[in-house]
C-alpha cells in the first residue's frame, strides 16, 4: 500500500473520531438553560470520562492536524 492512501485513511479516521469526542462531550446546557430561566451555575472540575474525553479531543486534534501537514507536504 502506498503511503498517500495510509495517510488518507488515518485522515478519515481521524476525522470520525474526532468528530465523535467533540459531540459526546457536554457542557451542562440542560433544557432550563435553553429557554432563558436562571440556574445555580457553579465550577466544576472535569472527572471520569469527562476528563478523558477531553483529553482525547486534544490529542485527536493535534494528530488531525499533523497529518494533515504530512499530506500537504506529500501532494505538493
């Protein structure tokens, strides 16, 4: 297999995955918020798979856009 073709389909995995952690992750808007009543909005610490969640966005989104450096630089 050629290394553009590995590079393209680590590309599209990256992709899903990323988009994936990105809507799996959430903020706290419950359905009072949305339509304008007032919470007890407070600080919270991210634990669990929340954390992990988060940390696996970062580093998908670093690996998403160094992979896209390594196709630019391979197409060009």
């Amino acid at each position: 297999m050629e290394i553009k073709t590995i590079l393209l389909i680590i590309q599209i995995t990256l992709s899903v995955l990323l988009i994936i952690s990105i809507l799996l992750q959430v903020r706290g808007a419950g359905l009072g918020s949305i339509f304008g009543s007032v919470g007890g909005e407070f600080y919270r610490s991210k634990r669990g798979i929340e954390q992990f969640l988060y940390r696996a966005t970062i580093i998908l989104s670093i690996l998403f856009v160094s992979n896209c450096i390594a196709l630019a630089y391979l197409y060009a």
